[in-house]
C-alpha cells in the first residue's frame, strides 16, 4: 500500500512536470456517472432482461456481475483509479448504492433509438435518450430523497456531486453495427453518422445544462477486428489485412471517430465551462489486438467463451448459452482454459486482463485529448 501511494504521488509529479497546467491537485472527483453500452454496462440490460450467465464473472467477481466479460470492465478500472466504489446500475434495484454515481449503459444500446428491439434482434431499448432520462430522473428524485435523511442520505450522492462528477461515454458501437444487420453499405452508413453524432451531442448539451462539467469520451474501437463482426458480417479475403481485421468495417469506425472528434472541438466552443476529454480507444484496441503476442496476449481474434468456427463465436451459442443433454443443463458455450492471457472474452467483449491493459493505457493521458492523466481530467 505505502509503495502504490509513493508510486501515485511520483506519477503525479512527473506530470506536474510535463504538463505545467496540472500542478494544480488532481480533480479529486466525488463520483462518476456513465452512459454507454455492454463496454461499459455494469448490470442494467441484467437487471432488465435477466443475468448474463456464468461464466460472466468467472475471474474477479466469481458469480454473473452484470458485465459482458469474465471480470472487470474499463469503467471499473476508472471507479478503481479515482478511489470510488464499483458503479451500480441505475436500473438495479437490488442492494445498489448510488453515493458515489451510478451507470446507465446497458448492454447493445445505442446513440438513436432503435426501430427494433432485443426480442427481434434489435439492439437494447435503453438508447442514449432514455439514458438521459433516466440520468435527469436520478437526479432530481435522489435529491427529493436525500432530503427526507436516513438511509437515503448513504445510498444517493450529495447535491454538489453533480457538478464535480466526472461523466463518461462510451457509446457508439452498436449504432455502426446497426447499418451491417440491415446490409447497409459503408457509404450508407456513414450517411447517418452525423445524425447518431447530433444526437450524441444534444445529449452532452443537456447533460451540461443541468450541471455536469466534466467529460470523458470514448471513441469507438475497431469493429473490423472483432471476432462477432468477422463471424456475422464477413467480408472477402481481399479486404483482410495482415493481421486478420476487416478493413471496410475499420474504416466505418475511423470515419465516426474523425467526426466524433470533431464534434468534441465543436461542444468545447461552445460550453465553455465544461472540460471535454476525448480518448482514442480506437488505437488503444488496435494495438493490443495487432501487437498481441508481443504484449503476452494469445490469439486476438479468437473467443474465449463461445462455440465453433474460425473465432470460436456463434451467434447462437453465445457464452454460457445451455442445452440439456439426457435431461441435464449443460453449458455449451464455456471459457478457454486460458483466460488471462486472452484478448477476446465471448467474441464481442473484452477479458478483464485485456480491460486492466487498455485502461492503464488510458490512465495515463497518452491517447487523451487533452493530453492530461485521468486524475486531472477536470484541467481546462
Ligand atoms: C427509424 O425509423 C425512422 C422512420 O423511418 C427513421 O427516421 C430513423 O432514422 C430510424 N432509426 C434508425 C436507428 O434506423
Ligand atoms: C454506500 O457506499 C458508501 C461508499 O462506499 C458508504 O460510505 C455508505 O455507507 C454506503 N451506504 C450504505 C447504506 O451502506
Ligand atoms: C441481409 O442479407 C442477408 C443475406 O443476403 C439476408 O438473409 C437478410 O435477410 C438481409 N437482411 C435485411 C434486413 O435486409
């Protein structure tokens, strides 16, 4: 313990050094509020659609936690980082404790609300709109409770938690996937990225309005090198690069990045009190799934969990998806022996060490724009 906190205030130092706008004290944020998808979900399409099942969990948690992956996401790693609880999920009723933040994403949401829905298979209804809903909800209900004392005075944050909590995104994915289940071409598809961005923004803007001044971005990751999109939307050989990634996908990706980040410029014109990050999740991905082995990863475009094929996933067969074998239930869709080293955890989601190693990426600020450590993210 006594060494991590000598490391924390050495790094600290050097980036009072490097960066002379962040002598200041980090932002000691008081509580984080997230928006996104299953990158990002920490139970919300579990809480309403039922568990993720074993073995989801398997590593940290050791039983379904709500997340996509076998342990930790990369907005746990931040609640780790920033010295907060796990965040619950706004739609978990059960044992939540919302003090210090709460997460709306769910699992297959998306920035436009979807015309179809999970039980066609549609993305999740929980879209970004709903999600700001149920955020302006939260906080003007946790407030009206807050205020009656007791309990809810340890389960809802303070007033001024609003204001100083840092609010992250993580959201986009599902939209540019939408386009390849209806066969859109690239071209069309890109047509209606500056919708889901207008969108995308009028949701900071409102998130703003009502008094969040802190933002954290994430931009999308390259859909082309994802084992689920490889499996259900195959392209010909030709357009495989040499690592195995899809090319048109990876460049639907970088095309809603560029825009994406546009927009981020445009958003700090105009809400001049807000400190907007931008993080580059994109290259962060892309190295580790192009550099794996070097970085002691095994094979970045294989599922862990899953069932067949050339990348272990079957849309069918999902992750601890069952059959019953002369009457007893047995999970078809298991994990890899060798989970820890893995990259891919069920062929959309990431593993918990492939999480731990994109966050600290993160953490430090290199892939940030500005370039500013996460602890400093409120720096304008
Ligand atoms: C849903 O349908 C409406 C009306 O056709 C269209 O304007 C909208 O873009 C569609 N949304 C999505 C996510 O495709
Ligand atoms: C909720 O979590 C906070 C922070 O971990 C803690 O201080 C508080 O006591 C918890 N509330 C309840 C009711 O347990
Ligand atoms: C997309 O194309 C596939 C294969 O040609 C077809 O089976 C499917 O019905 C099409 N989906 C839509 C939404 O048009």
């Amino acid at each position: 313990m006594q060494t991590r906190i000598l490391l924390v205030k050495f790094v600290l130092l050097a980036s009072c050094l490097i960066h002379s706008r962040v002598c200041s004290p980090s932002c000691n944020f008081p509580a984080i509020f997230n928006f996104g998808d299953s990158n990002s979900d920490t139970g919300g399409l579990s809480a309403a659609f039922g568990q993720a099942p074993y073995p989801n969990g398997q590593t940290f948690f050791h039983s379904p936690s709500g997340r996509f992956s076998d342990g930790r996401l990369i907005v746990d790693f931040i609640a780790e980082e920033l010295g907060l609880p796990y965040l619950n999920a706004f739609l978990d009723s059960i044992g939540s404790n919302f003090s210090h933040g709460a997460d709306f994403a769910t699992a297959g949401s998306t920035v436009r609300p979807p015309n179809s829905t999970i039980s066609q298979g549609g993305a999740s209804p929980i879209s970004l709109d709903v999600q700001l809903v149920q955020f302006s909800d939260f906080l003007t209900r946790s407030q009206l409770f807050r205020s009656r004392g007791r309990v809810f005075e340890h389960l809802l944050p303070r007033k001024e938690y609003f204001s100083q909590a840092l609010y992250t995104f993580d959201i986009g994915q599902n939209d540019l996937t939408a386009g390849l289940k209806l066969n859109m071409t690239a071209d069309q598809i890109k047509a209606y990225i500056p919708d889901v961005l207008n969108q995308f923004s009028n949701t900071i803007r409102t998130v703003y309005k009502k008094g969040g001044r802190r933002f954290w971005i994430h931009n999308t990751g390259p859909l082309g090198c994802l084992p689920y999109v490889l499996d259900r939307w195959p392209v010909p050989d030709s357009q495989i690069d040499g690592h195995g990634c899809a090319i048109p996908r990876n460049e639907i990706a970088r095309y809603f990045n560029a825009e994406l980040k546009k927009r981020v410029i445009g958003l700090r014109k105009e809400l001049v009190k807000a400190a907007i990050t931008y993080v580059d999740i994109y290259t962060i991905k892309l190295t580790l799934i192009t550099q794996a082995k070097k970085l002691g990863f095994k094979y970045p475009l294989v599922a862990c969990c899953g069932h067949g094929g050339k990348y272990n996933f079957n849309k069918l067969i999902k992750c601890g998806a069952k059959v019953m074998v002369k009457g007893k239930e047995t999970v078809l869709a298991k994990s890899c022996n060798d989970v820890s080293f893995r990259v891919s955890w069920d062929g959309v989601h990431f593993t918990e060490t492939a999480n731990r190693w994109i966050f600290q990426q993160i953490n430090g600020g290199e892939f940030s724009d500005p370039r500013l450590p996460l602890q400093f993210a409120c720096t304008k």
